[in-house]
C-alpha cells in the first residue's frame, strides 16, 4: 500500500509540474493558454488526489487512525 501511495504522489508532483510550468511558459512566451490541455492537466491532478485519499483510507482501516493521524485529513485540505 505505501507503495501504491507513493506512486500516487510521484504522478500528482509530475502532473503539477506540468501544468505549472505550461502555464508559466504560456505567460512569458505570451501565447495563450490551451484550455483543453488545462483541463485534461487539472482533471488528472484531481483524478490523483482522489486516488491518494482511497489509498489513504484503505491504510487508515488497515492500519487505524492513531497511526496514520492526519494523512486523510491533509489530503482533504489539497
């Protein structure tokens, strides 16, 4: 499971990069932005904190809350 968390993390600070850094390259090169490829970025990132909390609440069960304090709940706060 911490692998899978871990996983789930890796492609979340991947997909993050990405639309950060088409948006910022979008501002100083002066093109628009690409909205659909926005979404489709923003939509993934979304897919992936969804993911992160199901992994984190199959750990919290498996592991209970005095050891996994905070994990689900930070999550929330994303």
């Amino acid at each position: 499971m911490a692998n899978s968390l871990l996983t789930e993390h890796l492609k979340l600070s991947d997909h993050s990069y990405r639309l950060f850094k088409q948006i910022t390259d979008e501002i100083l090169l002066g093109k628009s932005a690409n909205q659909s490829i926005v979404r489709n970025k923003r939509a993934k990132i979304a897919e992936t904190l969804s993911r992160i909390r199901e992994l984190e609440v199959a750990q919290r069960l498996a592991l209970g809350p005095e050891r996994t304090k905070g994990s689900v709940e930070d999550t929330d706060n994303l």
